[in-house]
C-alpha cells in the first residue's frame, strides 16, 4: 500500500460545506489502493459539524484529526513587506 497522502487544511463553520465537498472529491478520487490523512486545523467547528462531516466521509483507510490553532510562534513571523 502506498503511503498516506497527507492534506492540511483551516476550517470554521463559515467553511464547513466547502470543507464536506473538498472531503467527499478527495476521497471519492484518491487511486486504488491509497489512502489520505486529513489534518483539519479547527477554527471554530461545532462539534455537531463535526460529526456530520465525519459521517458524510464514510472513512475506510483513511483518517481526519480536528486540531486546534496553536498561534504560539507567531510573533516570530516576519513582518516586513507587508
């Protein structure tokens, strides 16, 4: 089996149809014998959303984590240009 493709991606209930469509192409797309991880970055999913989401996914191989942000080095980022 080929390893995991890995896809991260920012959410909030603002996005979360977007999110349910760009989940069900990818995983109706992904090739025989593949599978993805899903590293959804959770900027305000309700948990209700969130079962939706998982439920409308059907995940066989494949696998989603809602994490939260985690802005601890952002002020390390630089600045100028902007």
């Amino acid at each position: 089996m080929a390893q995991p493709l890995t896809v991260i991606t920012l959410a909030d209930e603002n996005f979360a149809i977007p999110l349910a469509v760009m989940g069900r192409s990818l995983l109706d797309n992904l090739g025989a014998g593949r599978s993805v991880s899903l590293t959804i970055i959770d900027g305000g999913l309700a948990p209700k959303t969130k079962e939706r989401l998982l439920a409308s996914w059907k995940l066989q191989q494949s696998s989603v984590d809602f994490v939260g942000p985690c802005f601890g080095g952002a002020t390390t980022l630089p600045v100028w240009g902007r």
